[in-house]
C-alpha cells in the first residue's frame, strides 16, 4: 500500500502525517507514510485544499485533518 500526506509541511500536515502513521502501525500494513511537499505535485493532482491524504494514488481525504481511528477505517476499507 502505497500513503502519501500531500500538503506544504504545515502543523496539520504534520498532525495527518502522525495521525496516519499511527494508523498504519495500529493495522499492522505493510506501508510507508510519504510525505509530498512539492506545490506541482499537489496541483497536478488536483488538490485544492490541503492537507490531503493519498492511497495508492487515490486521494481519500482533503482539507481536514482526521483522527487516527478515522485514518484507521478509511485505510481498513481498502485493505
């Protein structure tokens, strides 16, 4: 599974970056949380309000910040 925390490297970016992280650890996937901070890349998705969460090149989540157990269903319902 391939999660990527797309955003400039703000204080949310970083709280949904750990959220996710604990996550992942909390399911026990085989992932890596990456984070993007390159403005092109996060255009040329799409996003338009950061941050924003991808999984496996899908974005799931944008303009918020979730809490770990809602990180944790979102990537439970695609495992």
């Amino acid at each position: 599974m391939r999660i990527q925390v797309l955003g400039p490297g703000c204080v949310r970016c970083d709280t949904l970056s750990r959220n996710t992280s604990e996550a992942v650890a909390s399911l026990g996937l085989d992932a890596d949380v990456e984070e993007v901070a390159d403005i092109a890349e996060i255009v040329r998705r799409g996003i338009m309000a950061t941050p924003a969460l991808v999984v496996d090149d899908e974005v799931v989540l944008s303009g918020r910040v979730p809490t770990a157990s809602h990180v944790r269903e979102l990537l439970a319902a695609r495992i």
